[in-house]
C-alpha cells in the first residue's frame, strides 16, 4: 500500500534523489523548511521504508565492471520450488545487480555487470547455466546507454 505523501515529502525525496549527500540544512533549505523540521520527515520517511538506504551509484567502466548485459532466462519447470531456488542462487552472485521475475515469454530477467564480455561468458558458463532449474538463457548486450536513471518519478 502506498505511503500518503504531501507536497513537501515530495519535495524531500526529489531533492534527495537527485543529491543524496547533501547536509540537512542544505535539503532543509531546498525544500524550504526550516533544518529541525526537515530532518523530522526524513526520519519519518526513513522509518516507514519510503527512503529504503542511501548508496554511492559507481562509474563501471571507471572500477572495471564496464559490460552490462540484459539476461533472460527460461526454467525448465515453474513451480515455487524452483523459483525460490533460483532467487536464492542468483542473489548469491554480484555480478547479478537486478534479477526480475516476470510473466511473458521467459521467467527471468536480470541485469549482469562484468569487466567485459569474455568475463561475462565465463559468468554465464561457469554459474548461471549450472543452476538446475535453469532450461536456457539469451543475453542481449546493450550497444549505447540512452538513459540511466536511479530516481522514481514521483506524481
């Protein structure tokens, strides 16, 4: 159920999606509020799971994890069991930054970061195609990035 937010929530989460690392009394001054009760409704947000953590968001090919590629995948059966064994397993390995479970035409989708692409198959040859339950597996690799956003729009 979603959290009923007011204009100022909003204002807090933008800013605060846009700038993560900025102090209180410069949040408090964005969103014009004075920096006591700024810092009440984050905490508030905060404690309701609207604001679920704050991370550092990486260059990739800056560290050396420069291949993103797109995964589907297909499992040979799709009861629970085997669903939750194969969240359990791709939750394990780092190179999976985002996993989907979805309806459609495959089971899964993930999105899996390398150093590059004979990293990647390795990955895929070593790891994912040894799950069980995994029937097959198609990897789209992405030629430009258009867009790349962390932040939900918020209406």
């Amino acid at each position: 159920m979603p959290i009923r937010l007011d204009e100022i929530d909003k204002r807090i989460l933008r800013t605060l999606q846009a700038n993560g690392r900025m102090s209180n009394v410069e949040l408090a001054s964005a969103v014009g509020l004075s920096p006591s009760p700024c810092l009440r409704r984050v905490r508030l947000l905060e404690q309701a799971g609207v604001i679920e953590d704050y991370v550092a968001v990486l260059n990739g090919p800056k560290v050396g994890m420069g291949l993103t590629v797109f995964v589907r995948v297909w499992f040979k059966t799709q009861d629970a069991d085997v669903t939750r064994r194969f969240a359990e397993t791709v939750a394990r390995f780092p190179e999976v930054v985002e996993c989907y479970l979805t309806t459609g035409e495959c089971d899964a989708i993930m999105r899996v970061v390398t150093s590059d692409l004979h990293a990647y198959w390795r990955f895929q040859a070593e790891h994912l195609t040894r799950i069980p339950s995994v029937q097959s597996v198609k990897t789209d690799v992405p030629m430009e990035t258009v867009k790349r956003s962390h932040a939900l729009p918020l209406p």
